[in-house]
C-alpha cells in the first residue's frame, strides 16, 4: 500500500546532495532571497522561528544570521544531517520530524516559517494545524507556496495513469483559502515571477491574478 510520508521521505534522502548543491543559490540570490527580509517586517529579532520543512538548513541558518533563534525540522534524516553542520548551541537547532505531527509543545514558537513544505504533505490541512498548533496566539507564519510557472506538477504527471506519486496539493490561492478558514489572517503577500514577468506585467492585477503567473507566492498570516 502506498505511503506518502515513507515515499517522501526516500525521495528527499535521495535528493538531498543535489538540493544541497542548488539551495545556497536559492536562498542568497534566487527564488527563495525575499523570504528572510519579508519575516523580518514581521518578526522582531530574536524571536523563537520553527522552520518546517527545513531540508537542508540553509534557510534556516540565514534566519539564524537575522538574529532569529531557529530549530529546523524535516522529514528527511539526510537532509538534517546536512542541516546540522549549521548548528550553533542556543540558535540554531534542527531534528528529524513529521510536519503534520511537530514534537512540540502548544504555542513554543513566536513564528513559523513554511518554504514549500505544506503543499508537499499528503494532508496539508493537518500539517496547517500542527503548525498553528505550536505558534503563539498572534504570531507570524511565513508561508511560500508554489505557483504555476514553477511547474509543480510536472514530477507528478504519472498520476493521470493513477500511478501512485507525491504531487503538489495546491496552488496559492487555494492555500489563501484554506488558511483563512483555519484560524489565520493573512495580513500580506508577495509574488515570485520567471525572469520574463516584469513588475510592470502585473503592477495593478488582483492577487488572484498576480498569483496565476508567479513562480513562488509568499504569505504573511497571523494567527487568529
């Protein structure tokens, strides 16, 4: 019987020398280089960060560099073996765990980052909860979402033969949705685009819109 969280925790293990080869980019110059400067709008420094999905743990480590005091989680133990050469005692900690099951008491962390993570869960929603779970009433989550110009699906075509895979659950407007119902406010978001987007190409749409040609969305919620 298929098993989503095994599955992707073999895929991840698999994938985590290449990822690591690419993820440094990402962060200090690439998709992912708006995320840490849009939590510390956010954030006040030395606040207590769950990073979930961490991989591995550059991320993390850049928030750890913002004055943020992080613990990195991630289903893959390969990944946190990567991560782990970041640590540092009393900032910066990662362990092996499920998102959608955090080792951790109600309400522990002042605000959770999610960098593609949540849409890659098998139950996205019990993943959103055990998140918000952990987060202080009125704390921050900084969620980035994948859009279609990333083609989040492509790895999960198979599916059409009704192959079991893990694929992309949702897109950023559902994920808007599924937040708003499920106790967070989203207070702001940013937009991601291909290199042949311009600003000017969106400046004015609606966020539905500008959502629909973005590479990567990156939410702001508050817990309710």
């Amino acid at each position: 019987m298929f098993n989503w969280h095994e599955e992707a925790r073999q895929q991840w293990n698999e994938r985590a020398g290449h990822w690591n080869k690419g993820s440094r980019e990402m962060w200090d110059s690439g998709s992912r280089s708006t995320v840490i400067p849009f939590l510390q709008r956010y954030a006040a420094k030395g606040a207590a960060v769950l990073d979930v999905g961490c991989g591995d743990g550059y991320g993390a480590y850049k928030a750890g560099q913002a004055g943020y005091v992080v613990c990195g989680v991630d289903l893959s133990e390969n990944m946190i073996e990567m991560a782990k050469q970041h640590e540092e005692k009393g900032r910066l900690t990662f362990l092996q765990a499920d998102l959608a099951a955090l080792p951790f008491s109600d309400e522990a962390f002042d605000a959770v980052m999610a960098v593609n993570s949540l849409e890659w869960t098998a139950q996205p929603l019990q993943a959103l909860e055990e998140m918000r779970r952990v987060l202080k009433s009125g704390g921050h989550a900084c969620v980035a979402i994948l859009g279609p110009t990333a083609m989040p699906r492509t790895n999960s075509y198979r599916r059409l033969y009704n192959e079991p895979v893990i694929c992309n659950t949702m897109m950023p407007w559902e994920f808007a949705k599924l937040a708003a119902e499920n106790g967070f406010t989203i207070i702001d978001g940013q937009g991601v685009y291909k290199r042949e987007v311009r600003e000017q190409h969106v400046a004015g749409l609606p966020a539905e819109l500008r959502q629909a040609v973005s590479f990567l969305w990156v939410f702001m919620l508050q817990k309710s």
